[in-house]
C-alpha cells in the first residue's frame, strides 16, 4: 500500500515537472540595422516567484528596453495552468548574423533554459527575398534612368499581412540632388489585396512623388522610415485553450510599435545631350505655349501687359522664363510669375504664367513677336520649339500731348538738338599762358574724389535697402500665401475633408521654414531646417509650434484621414498665431 502510495506521488511530480517549460519567441528572425525587434521569454507552469531571465550573452544585437510582463492563466476541465512571459525589446547591429544567447531561470531548485536564437541583420531599407514578414515598405519607380529635369515617379506602397494602426511617417527620404513635388492621395487609403513571393498581402499607397533630377550622375534617394502599431497574435503556451485566440478575442492578441523602412534607391541620371542644345536654361518634358495681350490699342505711355502662358507635363515650378526679343521702343520690366500645378493621378502637370509690363516709348504700329520656347523632350529624345503668333498693337499719340514733341521711333530722337551754329568772322589772338588748372590729372581727381566716394556710399547704402526690402517683400509674399493655404485648410477641416486639409496645412507650414532658412523643401529634411532655423536666432517656440503643425497633418494624412477635426483646427490656429508674429518682425 505504502510502495503504491509513493509511486503515485513520483508519478504526479514527474508530471508536474514534464509541464514546465522555458522558452523564447522572436518576433521576427530578419531585422533591418538599428532597427528594434522584440523577443519574449515564456516560462510555461507557473507564475509566481519566477526570478527575472537576464539575457546577457549578446552577438551584433543591442538590448535597448524591457522588460514586460505579463501572466496568463487558463482552466481547462478543471485543470488551472499559468505562464508567465517577459519581453525584451532589441535592435539589429550591422548587415550579417546575430545571435542572442541561451537564458537561464530557475525554479523549483531546477535551471530552465531557451536555445539560442539565431537574427539575421539586413541593411536598413533591405527586405531578404524569400522572407515573409508581416509588413515592410516597397518603393516603386515608374524608370531607373532618366534625363536631367525629367519626372520621376516614386510610388511607396505598405504591405501588411496582420492587422495596423495609424502608419506614421517617421522620416521622409532625402534625396540629394532632385526637386520633389508630392501627389495629392484619397482621403481614404483602401487597402488592395497582392501577393508578393508566394505571400498573400494587403497593401496601400500611403506616399507619392515625383522626382526631378537637377544634376547628372548616379544619384541615391534614401529610405522613407515609418511607424506603424501591429496587432499580433500571442505566442500560445501548453495548456492554454485555443479557443482564445480567436480573432474575436482580445486576449491573445498585442500591439506591437513597429519601424519599418524602404530601401535605399539608386538612379541613373543622364546629362541633357549637347547636340542641338540651345543657349540658357532648357525645359525638360512636353509643353505648349499661348500669348496675349490685355490691350491692342494703347495710347503713348500707357501700359500693356503681355501674357505669356506654357503648359504642359514637367517640373513646372521651375519653368525658365522665356526669352523675348521686344522691340526697341518698349520700356520692358521683369515679368511677374504663377503657377498652377495638377497633381496626378500619374504626372505632374500645369500651367506657368508670366506676365510682361510694357510701356510704348513712341507710337505708330508696334508688333510683338513670335515667343519661341524651346524644350527638351525625353519621349522623343530631341528639343522642340513651342511657339506662339506675333501679336500686333496700336500706339496712339494720346490726348493732350500736341504741345509737347513726339517721335515716331527711338532712332529720330538722334537727330533732335541739332541746329545752326554761329559763324564767328575774325579769328582771335592765341597765347599759351602754362599748363592750366583743368589740364592736370590730379586736379580732376581731387574734383571727383568727393563725388566718387558718395556714389559709392549713396550706392552701398540703397544695395543694403533694397536688399532688405527684397527680403521683407519676399517674406510679406510667402505669409501671405501660408494664410491662404490656412484658410483652405479650415474650409477643407470643416467639410470633413481632413485630408486636402493636412496637405493645406503641411504646405503652408513647409513654405515658412523654406523661406526663413532658404533651405528648399524639395531637397532638405524637418533635421536640417530645424538646425539651420536655430543658427539664425529665430525664435524656439515659434519652431515648437509649426513643427507640432506639421506633425499634426502627417498624423492626419497617414491616418487615412481619421485625426480629429478639433486638433486641425488647433494646429491651424497656433500657425495663424505664429505668423502674425513673423509679419511684425520682418
């Protein structure tokens, strides 16, 4: 009885310790460098007076948080088991192996230890081909080789085989050398099903741009770094019922902050070829061009505008101003410039508008001529030439003007002036008294030395005004274009339209840094604007604010358009705030 009694206690505490176990889950085996993956260590049997696994021996992995815990507990027919899980958060040192070593626990006067777990680093922007992961970035170029100013099509699509939340952008990809221009996206990013490498995914377009080159060479657009939330499923312990891992259930499940990034992307950049090149700056891509006049009758010194109108797919904002040959008796002025830009679905497109003030010096028929706009085609490979009609005008002498004299072209005023010069009869008496005053170069220069020096002050001192005008008169323009894109961006937040609305907002506040630091938006990063902004004294708390803004509409835009109203409407109003403070210190 007594040996049956033993043999059924040895039996049960076999059992007992057959159901204790120690193991470690990465959450993924293929980790680009530096960034953080997790690994949980689960200690299956018991929960309670578990030490706290140190994981100590480290290959090419940094250990940077944690841990977590959590306990879990499960009655299966009456049958109570428990766990107890620890996770640990890592990062992937450099492109190779990793290895995190075996960890050891004790419990019950026993060690448990997990087998070590073998991580592969990639670089960062690198997904290993063959390897599923539950979500990673692709760039898309619509071509690798382009010309000099020929669009470029960069299509940045998310892949997700588990359920996210709220993708943020966490950096936008430098890239050197391009001007970037941004596609306007759905207000709802909807997801399309793929399947990439035999896996089935979802995936969305949650950024679109377009490139232009303004260099040659092989050029290199940097990875685009997000964030995104992860729902996945928790490792399920012995003894647990399965049951609660339903999707229907919370349980089981975790959300997990997940940074992901593209891969770097190298372009071939051709240089514009030099035969049939014209002079001066060329455009790059398809265009027309129109012109007109606001008047075709005008009186003497009345002024006309000359509108000059090129359309077309191209780097519109960076159109060269065309170059006309007007005649002689205009008084011309630089043009004026606008432009309108249409932004998809697939180019870059619009209208550049410059606008000529002219002014008749003389009348009689005046006749503007052809505007011949040359470009480069890349379809074609050769430059082409859009041309306009000449254009004719009427100059009258105007009322009033009978008194006073009038030309007919600049080339009679030569002749004006000339009249009869006196005969005198009788030749006067020569001396030569000496080399006089006037005849002396020092004389002359001690006459001018006074004269030169204020010129060169009078012109020091108007430079240094019209400079500061220039700056305050640009900077006047670019306020007042960031409250237009305000005041769209409410009427956009008002009308649930918070997706034109973040675009309104992120433009305007880009605008603002652009014109402050005059560091471009196209070709600089939020890192770099900020450090320069800080090297000019402007103040912190205005950069606190607008850079708050723009994050604000990022959230909105990679949120598929779901942040609240309430926050735009506070983002849009701090920046309002901010730029009457900026008006009243240019």
């Amino acid at each position: 009885m007594r040996l049956a009694l033993v043999a059924a206690l040895l039996l049960a505490s076999l059992q007992a310790f057959a159901q204790l176990s120690f193991e470690a889950t990465p959450s993924r085996t293929t980790v680009p460098a530096g960034e953080p993956f997790e690994v949980t260590f689960t200690f299956n049997g018991a929960a309670r007076g578990l030490p706290t696994p140190q994981p100590n021996q480290l290959s090419n992995v940094t250990l940077i948080g944690g841990p977590s815990t959590s306990t879990q507990t499960s009655n299966v027919n009456g049958r109570v088991t428990s766990s107890k899980s620890f996770t640990y958060v890592f990062s992937g040192g450099t492109p190779g192996p990793a290895v995190i070593g075996p960890v050891d626990i004790a419990y019950g006067g026993r060690k448990y230890s997990t087998p070590p777990i073998s991580i592969t680093v990639v670089k960062a922007g690198e997904r290993q081909r063959g390897t599923a992961q539950d979500v990673f970035i692709e760039v898309i170029p619509d071509k690798r080789d382009a010309y000099v100013g020929e669009q470029i099509i960069l299509t940045y699509k998310l892949y997700f085989s588990a359920s996210i939340y709220a993708p943020e952008i966490k950096e936008l990809p430098k890239a050197t050398g391009f001007w970037t221009e941004e596609f306007e996206l759905p207000d709802k990013l909807v997801p399309r099903d793929e399947v990439v490498e035999g896996q089935s995914y979802k995936s969305i377009v949650f950024r679109k741009a377009a490139l232009f080159a303004t260099t040659a060479g092989d050029l290199t657009v940097d990875p685009l770094t997000a964030v995104v939330q992860v729902e996945r499923r928790k490792n399920s312990s012995r003894g647990r019922d399965p049951f609660f891992d339903d999707p229907f259930f919370s349980l089981g499940r975790r959300r997990e902050s997940v940074q992901v990034s593209s891969r770097a992307l190298k372009l071939a950049i051709k240089p514009l070829p030099d035969s049939g090149r014209p002079e001066g700056d060329v455009a790059v891509g398809r265009f027309t061009a129109t012109a007109r006049v606001d008047k075709q009758e005008v009186s003497l010194n009345d002024a006309v505008t000359l509108t000059v109108q090129i359309r077309g797919t191209g780097n519109i904002r960076t159109l060269p101003i065309p170059e006309i040959r007007f005649p002689t008796d205009f008084e011309t002025y630089e043009p004026r410039t606008s432009d309108q830009i249409r932004r998809g679905p697939d180019k870059i497109s619009g209208t550049k508008t410059f606008e000529f003030v002219l002014i008749p010096r003389a009348a009689g028929t005046q006749t503007i001529p052809s505007v011949s706009y040359k470009y480069f085609d890349p379809q074609t490979q050769k430059y082409e030439t859009a041309e306009t009609s000449p254009i004719s005008i009427e100059v009258g002498r105007g009322k009033g003007s009978s008194g006073a004299q009038q030309f007919e072209s600049k080339r009679e005023v030569k002749s004006v002036g000339q009249d009869i010069a006196y005969v005198k009869a009788e030749s006067g008496e020569i001396s030569l008294i000496g080399v006089l005053p006037h005849e002396r170069l020092g004389t002359w220069a001690l006459i001018a030395s006074p004269w030169v020096a204020m010129a060169g002050l009078a012109f020091a001192l108007r430079r240094n005004a019209e400079t500061s005008r220039t700056l305050s008169s640009r900077r006047r323009r670019t306020l007042k274009s960031a409250r237009a894109r305000l005041t769209h961006a409410e009427r956009f937040a008002s009308t649930e339209k918070l997706q034109d609305s973040s675009r309104e907002l992120a433009l305007a506040v880009q605008d603002v840094f652009s014109e402050w630091t005059d560091l471009s938006s196209a070709t600089h990063t939020i890192q770099e604007w900020e450090k320069e902004w800080r090297s000019r004294g402007f103040s912190d708390e205005h950069w606190i604010t607008l850079k708050s803004a723009l994050s604000a509409s990022e959230r909105s835009r990679f949120a598929g358009g779901q942040a609240s109203r309430a926050e735009m409407h506070d983002a849009i109003q701090n920046v309002r705030s901010v730029l009457v403070q900026l008006e009243s210190a240019s």
